[in-house]
C-alpha cells in the first residue's frame, strides 16, 4: 500500500517537471548548455582543418579545448552538409 502511494507521488513529480520544462522551452528560457566555441572560433577551426596543416590534438591545444570537442565540431559539419 505505501508502495503505490509513494509510485503515484513519484509520478506526480514527473509529470509537474515535464510541464514546468515545457513552460520554461515555450518563453525561451530553457536553452542548455551554452556551446565551447564562439561562431567565429568554430569558422576559424573549420579552416584550419580544411587546410590540413594541424592534427585534432593540436587544434585542440590551439583552441583550449578537449579533442572531444573537436571532434563533435567536424562531426556537425559533416552532418550539416
């Protein structure tokens, strides 16, 4: 009996989360985490590696950030065109 009190409670709790992130995505304010490269920084990465001079660990180096990063980056471009 405590059991399916506290499952019915457990999901009240999910059902007010999931409308108060629905409220909080539907004024904008909801956005997550803001990105590790500026617009301009990500340009600048992609040239640089278009142009084949630099391994990822060295433009991670270059840009202060993980490889992991960069990888995802090229991975948006590929996944973009």
């Amino acid at each position: 009996m405590l059991g399916m009190v506290a499952e019915f409670e457990a999901d009240l709790i999910r059902l007010r989360t999931r409308e108060g992130m629905a409220i909080a995505r539907s004024k904008g304010k909801l956005k997550g985490k803001k990105p590790k490269l500026s617009p301009s920084q990500r340009k600048h990465l992609l040239t640089l590696h278009a142009a084949g001079e630099h391994t990822q660990a060295e433009l991670a180096e270059l840009f202060n950030v993980s490889r992991t990063t960069i990888y995802r980056e090229l991975r948006r471009t590929t996944a973009d065109t």
